[in-house]
C-alpha cells in the first residue's frame, strides 16, 4: 500500500513541518457525536488527516479516527470546508 503513496508538492505543503500522503489509506471509521461514520481519506500526515464527508463539526471538537489495522486515535477538528475536514492527532503516528 506504501508504495502507492504520493507525497504531495505544493506552495501549501511547503508551509507545513511535514509531508501529507495520498493513497497511503483509503478510508477511515469516525466516531463523531456517538455514531461512527465510513468516511474516505483524502491525505495523511503524522500529526493529522483530511477526510471528506458532508458531517458539519465545530472547530475544536473532539473525535476519534480509526484506520484499518490500528486502534482508535484521539483528535481534533482544525477546520471544516467544502465538504472536507481537517483533523489534528492527539498524538504523532509514525506512517509505514
């Protein structure tokens, strides 16, 4: 699956301390409000991850994110728009 990960290049990306990746995971469950929701993985970095989904959190929510083969990981909504969210992990994943 690694193998089919593209590091992203752009102005944007360049003001971030580190690298996002497409493709390295496809899909996420989010447990948002008391229900979890299948929602796609548009990119990933250690410290957070873009999903897409029509769910409208607050900024500052607290949800949990589980991708296939891990456990469950705290995080934060940093933003909401288009249909897409931004979310910072509680803590810093190493990706493989």
């Amino acid at each position: 699956m690694a193998s089919r990960a593209k590091v992203l290049d752009s102005a944007a990306a360049e003001q971030r301390t580190e690298p996002r990746y497409e493709g390295l995971v496809e899909r996420a469950a989010l447990a948002f409000r008391g229900a979890d929701h299948i929602v796609p993985v548009i990119n990933i970095s250690t410290r957070g991850t873009m999903i897409e989904s029509a769910l409208q959190p607050r900024l500052g929510e607290s949800v949990t994110i589980r991708f296939e083969g891990c456990s469950r990981i705290y995080a934060f909504v940093r933003w909401v728009r288009d249909g897409r969210i931004g979310l910072n992990f509680g803590c810093e994943l190493t990706l493989g």
